[in-house]
C-alpha cells in the first residue's frame, strides 16, 4: 500500500458507514500488542488529529499486519500494511482528516490484523481500536485544586494527558526503564532452539508483554513531553 492511503476496507469483515457502525466479534489465536488501545481525537486541539498506534512483535518471527478502519474515508493510515521485524516495533501514523461537527461523539474503529510472514491469516490475530471524535478537548484541572493526579477517562492514562517537562532525575530513570524493557523484548522466548543465548536469559511471554506494555507507556510520555 502507498505511504499515506486511506485505511483499507475488506468487504467480508467491515461495511461502510451507511450500512453499520458496529463490528463483528474478533477471535485472535496469536497475541497483539498494540497501544494505545483505544484514540482520541479533539476538533478544537489540531495536534490531536494525529495520533499514533505502536505495535510490538515480542515474537522471534516476522509477521506482517495491516489496518482496516469502519469508515475509511475518514482516515489516512501511513504504512497501513507492513512487515514488524522480530523483537521490534513500529509506529503507525493515523490522521483525521474529516473534522466536522456530524462526527462529534462519533466512535469507528480501527482494526489491526498480524499473521506469521509466509502463512496463512487463519493463523493471525486481529484487534480492534476505537476511535472517537470529541468537539473540545478537557480541560485541565487548576493546579491546587488537588493533590491527586488528574487521568482523562480514557483507558491509556498517558495518551492526552498535560505536558510536563522532565527532570533530570526522572528523564534518567525513565531512560534506564526503557533500555530494560528493550533488552527483555530483544531475549529469546523459552524453549527457542535457534537461541545461542544460555536458558537462564530466555524470558516468557508474559514477561515480554509486561516489557511491550511498559515501553508503549514510556513512549507516549516522552511524545506528551
């Protein structure tokens, strides 16, 4: 697919607009990490109108995804199709590019779907994200109010939160928090026969998840920051 393109649309899966907002249920045999899990766009904030979705392959295999939207005409998806090395991630950028006033409130859906390179989707997973146009975006809390951090309501607390610059401190804890989760993606899962690694490294996936999971919250930090 082109650089830039509308996100696809396949016809057995998802219908247009007119015909549905709604999606069939999804069934994944092979796990997807992708974050945010769900996107927020704000009318009123044009930073907003480009949002990013990160997906990871903890996986020491190539797979290849593509993203599908319910309302396609809406979005351009770069690099909508593609191949994630292993143990690597990609960043792929998501526009709105239809802000007006019938869409406030409006949810579509992003649908990303992951099969091994060289086999079969049967195989894959699939997992959808939601995307919602709001008209105006939060506004922040009046420092004082409360000594208790102020989350949007969303479920990824980092994705639209207020900008604060770093500390020296923290930006070096942060830093050394994510080298950490790199160097766990970059292991070998147990029972890998191809690793030349000793056993006592090979980590799980749950463990790379955790990794994924982590470094996709560093990421949106250091993107606000």
């Amino acid at each position: 697919m082109l650089r830039g393109a509308p996100a696809r649309r396949e016809e057995d899966d998802w219908r247009t607009e007119a015909e549905s907002s709604s999606l069939p249920a999804t069934r994944s045999s092979i796990p997807i990490f992708v974050f945010p899990p769900s996107l927020d766009f704000y009318a009123d904030d044009q930073t907003s109108h480009k949002q990013v979705l990160t997906l990871y392959n903890p996986f020491p295999k190539v797979l290849r995804y593509k993203v599908l939207s319910t309302a396609p005409s809406r979005y351009t998806v770069v690099d909508a199709e593609g191949l994630v090395k292993p143990n690597s991630c990609i960043d792929i950028v998501t526009r709105h590019r239809d802000i007006r006033a019938r869409h406030y409130g409006s949810t579509d859906k992003f649908r990303v779907e992951i099969w091994e390179e060289g086999g079969g989707k049967s195989t894959g997973g699939r997992k959808d994200i939601p995307a919602t146009l709001h008209p105006t975006k939060p506004e922040p809390r009046e420092r004082g109010l409360s000594e208790t951090p102020h989350w949007q309501p969303h479920s990824h607390m980092f994705s639209h939160g207020i900008p604060r610059p770093l500390s020296a401190g923290l930006f070096s804890l942060y830093v050394l928090v994510g080298l950490a989760s790199l160097v766990v993606l970059m292991l070998p899962l147990h029972g890998d026969p191809h690793s030349l690694l000793h056993e006592s490294l090979h980590v799980s996936v749950v463990q790379k998840l955790v990794a994924a999971y982590v470094l996709g919250l560093l990421t949106m930090v250091f993107l606000q920051g």
